[in-house]
C-alpha cells in the first residue's frame, strides 16, 4: 500500500478538484491509499459524489486551511498544527503517509515542509523539481523555485538529488546532468556556477554523468537528462517556457482561422494537433518534486483541473512506489563522502583557482 | 546621411553575410552610407559582387579580426586598435559613424564597447536590450546578456533607457515598465529588485508608466513594453523562449508529417503557417541594442543569415534616425535628478524599510 496524504483545501478550486483528482488517480494506481485533510463543510459533500474513494481513504477534519495569498511565515505561523496543509505534512513526518500532494501556496508548502520534515542531513536547502517535456524525452528541471541563489554545494546536491529522481521515474542506469548558464565567456557572479561545475566533473559518481554548461535553448532540445539551476532562473525558465507555449498557441490557432483553406486544412490536421498538445502539455507533466526534505512532498499548480491534479498524485505515487527517498539520502551520503575525499586532496583552495 | 560602422568580418560567416546584409539593407535605407572594417583579402572579392554598395560605402582595411571564440579581456588585448571590431567601435568614439553593427563575439564587442566609448555619466553597467515578439506588439527586454546580476540604480536605468529606446522605434508617448520576478512572496535575495520597484513607483516621470512585477509567462503576453531584469535571468529568459519556439516548430512538422490527411491539411494551411513563422521568428528582430554607452553599438546574433542582419543594421539606422542616444542621456538625466530628490526627501532608509 502507498499511503498518499493530500492537502484537500489547496488550489484555486479546493476539493472539487483535488477530490476528482484523487479518484481519476485511484484508477490507475492500483495500490493507493488516501488520507484527505480539509474543512468538515467543504469536503464532506464532495466525497460523497465519490463512493469509489471510500474504500481507499480516510477523511481527517481540521480546523482551517491556508489560503492561496497568506504569507509563508504568516501561514506558517497560524496553520501550524491547525490548517489541512500542515496535517498532510505532518502525516509524512509522522511515518502515517508515505508522501504528501498540495495544490496549495507554494511558499507556505514550503515553508511548512521545510519547518515540518527538515532537510536531510548536510543538505542545506530545498530545491523543486519539475519535470520538462523535450524534444527527446522528458527531463527534469531544479530549482524551479524554491531557493532563491544558490551555493555550489546546493547546485551539486540538487544534480544529485535530480539524477535520483530521474534514475527512479525512468528506470534508468546512467543520467545525464547540465549546469544552466549563459554563454558569455568570462561573466562574474556565476562563480557558484563554476564552483559546482569543478565539483561534478571532478567527483565520479557512479549513475551520474556531468555533462557540462547548457544554455537555456538546450532545455528544450533535451540535450541533458537533469537541468540544474538556482531557483530564481529556473523558475523564470519555466515560466517563459509556459508563456512562450501558449503564445503560439494562440498565434496558431488565430493563423488557422485566417481563411477558408487553412480551416479546412485544420480540420484535416486535427488529430496532429491533438499529438502535438500532448508532446508540450506541461499540464501532463504537472507536480514539482520538493526535494532535499526528510519526506516527499509534491506541488501541483494552483489552477489545475482534476485531471492535472491526478498527474501531481500519480508523480508523488511513483517516488514511493520508486523509493525515491531511500535513493536521495544513499546517494547524497555517498556523494558527500567522496566531494570530501576530493576537497581534502585538493582543497577548496583548487576550486577557488581553477574558477579565475 | 546616416553614416553604420559595420564589423564586417563579426559572425560564423564574415563578409559573405554581412555585407550582403548590408547589399539587403542598403534598399530599404535611404539615408545609409556603411564604413566597413575588415581583412583586404576577405572582404574585397565579396564587395565586388555588391557594386551597388560602392556608392554608400568605405572600405577601411584593418589589421586583424577578432575571433568567435577569444575570451573578452583577450580579445581586448590583441584587438584594441587592430581589430575590425575595434575600428567599427571607435568609428562611433570618433564621430565617424553614428552607430555600429556587428555579429562578432559578444564578450569582446561588450568589453571593447565598454573600454572605447565609456558609460554615460552616473550609469554603472551597460545592459543590452532585445526586442520580444508577444501576443500583442513587440516588447523591449533588457538586459539579455551584458552584465550578471544588477543592482536596484542599474535595474532602475536599464527601466529608463529602454522605455527610451520604446518610444524611439514605436514612436509612442507612454510607456508601460515591468521588473522581471518569481512570483513566491517574501523570498530572499530579490532585494535589489524589490528596491528598484520602489523607486519606479515613487519617482514619476513623464513617458514611463512602472506597471510593478511580472512572471515569466507575462513576457509573450505583451502584457508590458519594457520587461527589465538583469543579465543573467535576462539571457536564460531568451534563450529557453527561442528553445521552446524551435522545440514546438520541429513537433509541429513532425506532427503535421504524421498522417496523409495532415499532409493535406498542412498544403492547405500553408499561408497560416507562414503567417505564424514571421510572427514568432526572432530573426525578424535580429539585434540587441547595447544601452548605456556614449554611442549606439548593436549586437546581431552571430549565426545571423544575410537577412537577418539586415534588421541589425535596420535597428542601428532606426535608433540614429530616432535620435536614440540624445533621448537616453537626456532622460537618464533627468530621471537621475528626480530620483536624487525624492531619496533625499526620504532617505535609502525609506527603501529598505519599506522592502522588510
């Protein structure tokens, strides 16, 4: 059994889409079980509509929820031990789920896992993990916005954390890691960058492939398996990709209406464009892997449907089901243990020169 | 007479394109005379071809080139007062040409654009500025590349001179500011935007209208006509926006291969297709404006086809044509005066108060 623990409240929709979300979920994950954290009012006549989830779930009663708007710290402050987000969280801590879905405020979620399950140890921040159809295959992004700025420490544990994430929903052997950045030669303050990139190439790792420096147009073209960046960039990264996506959309769509033969030609062409919106949904893809955290929490967007809502559910499955947990801190602990080997040898001192 | 140093030799392909550029560019002109700079041996076969050139057109013979791949401070070493680059820079120094274009490497054409013609007096860095294909007009974005990381006083500059550079090539009054940022609250280390945001609220000025802060994805809306950020976001927000436009162009054709009726619907549907392709085609806009210097420099992309190039030239020609350099100083000016006094009225206190 998966125990999944889901913030019922969250989202823009609350439990009109969290709920369907679970039950689309359900059917797919054949050993799920839901604990459901929310409003007494708002939660019970939605279950209802869903018999099916009775069997597979239990409904907690809490006292309130954190809204959409309320500040980390204030939500942090007032829901702790009280709001629905917090009980999901807590039920991770607590070993009564195995991971924890919100559709919620992203720095609330954050702020209460971070203060909830703490960082694995010698971790120093979390970073979220989003996961970017490419022209290849999928690959995973981080931080997408958790962390503003980064160490090189930090960018070198979410490439660790990445490749485990990557190695446990793909099934793979070997994973590919690339550094964002620019490409201008000699830029300043991209010394953490630098510093990181010497730790990858100079630590071998086994599973984990360093591939260098990429530009933001390799994202898309799949170039590296895991795109490590600090939270800032990436989440501009992502929301540029978004916008970008839905503007020529849009454009698409006004330029197929623009005469009688280019409608009709759409109409010839609309399974094509049906695969086309499933290659670069990133609703399909919806769930951000908060990472770095004694626990599995995923972030799913605040405005999705109950379908997109399944996607982050089914993502938070699969980590369990995957032991994504057990691999990060394994593969985090051994990292550390030869990043040490390796500065001890050099010193930092190396690094520092190596960057000039 | 609107007089372009051009750094003929600049780019993957040298004087084949750039002068042929210039051949494109010389027809939509009316008032253009180029002063080229490059190696005899290169560019004299080229320019025969081009006799129409000969009446609009110097040839300066120059020593050496700079390559694509010299790291800046080098290039700078060896260049200064060889190079092709070099002379097309100093050409501007020397009022012998009212802008330069060129396709070269564009840490070297920065670091010697920077030594060559110096800031305008009380701006800190130079920014360069891109024009950004949205749903509704082009937006400016800035800065793209130039400098990594800024401080609230650049931000705030890199606001007024692209507002100027706005209204120069749209001929418009008003203009609608925004300052790139993540949309998590209460995050760390985005002090100097938040800064910055207070004083382009608090200081009014005429022409320049601070619309607060937008998210990645706002940027394709057009949702405002100068999107301000520093380098290094700036750089990644363009390059991801050209990845997931080729990334989405290449799964529309194989989409549109997939099946003989979207063959058929893609033969019918060929003028949307086109129509969608200049909408979104970056090269359309090929070339960023390096803002903030005593003279106007603009940066095409390297890989720039001969057309392409023709629009860095159209720009450089426009911005001289619009008297852009006269409006940026007079405005930085201004602003600076303005701004003076509101933070001796209120003291930096207020700012970093009111940031907490």
């Amino acid at each position: 059994m998966i125990r999944i623990s889901v913030d019922v409240m969250g989202g823009d929709y609350g439990p009109e889409v969290t709920i369907a979300g679970a039950a689309i979920a359900q059917k797919h994950l054949p050993k799920v079980h839901f604990l459901f954290y929310g409003i007494d009012e708002a939660v019970e006549p939605v279950l209802k509509k869903y018999p099916d989830l009775l069997s597979v779930s239990h409904f907690y009663a809490t006292e309130s929820y954190t809204r959409m708007d309320e500040k980390p710290s204030q939500a942090l402050r007032v829901g702790r031990g009280k709001s629905s987000m917090w009980h999901a969280i807590e039920a991770v801590k607590n070993g009564e789920a195995d991971s924890c879905v919100s559709a919620g405020n992203t720095g609330a979620l954050m702020a209460m896992s971070y203060f909830c399950l703490k960082m694995i140890a010698e971790t120093e921040r979390p970073g979220i993990a989003g996961i970017w159809p490419t022209l290849r295959n999928d690959s995973i992004v981080l931080d997408i916005g958790a962390t503003i700025g980064a160490s090189a420490n930090q960018l070198v544990d979410f490439a660790v954390m990445g490749a485990s994430m990557f190695r446990s929903l793909y099934n793979v052997e070997k994973t590919t890691i690339g550094l964002l950045n620019v490409g201008v030669e000699e830029v300043k303050g991209l010394d953490e960058i630098k510093k990181a990139g010497i730790i990858l190439s100079k630590v071998q790792f086994e599973g984990l492939e360093y591939k260098g420096f990429i530009e933001g147009n390799d994202i898309g073209k799949g170039m590296v398996d895991v795109v490590v960046t600090e939270g800032f960039s990436g989440n501009i990264a992502l929301k540029v990709a978004e916008g970008t996506a839905q503007q020529i959309s849009e454009l698409l769509k006004s330029a197929m209406r623009s005469s009688i033969f280019s409608r009709f030609g759409y109409l010839l062409s609309q399974s094509a464009f049906r695969k086309l919106k499933q290659k670069i949904d990133l609703d399909r893809v919806n769930g951000g892997v908060l990472l770095g955290l004694n626990g599995i929490v995923v972030k799913s967007h605040g405005s999705a449907s109950a379908s997109d809502f399944s996607s982050a559910i089914r993502i938070g499955y699969e980590m369990v089901n995957n032991e994504l947990l057990k691999k990060i801190i394994t593969d985090l602990q051994c990292f550390h243990e030869k990043k040490a080997i390796f500065l001890n040898n050099k010193g930092e001192s190396v690094i520092d020169k190596e960057t000039i």
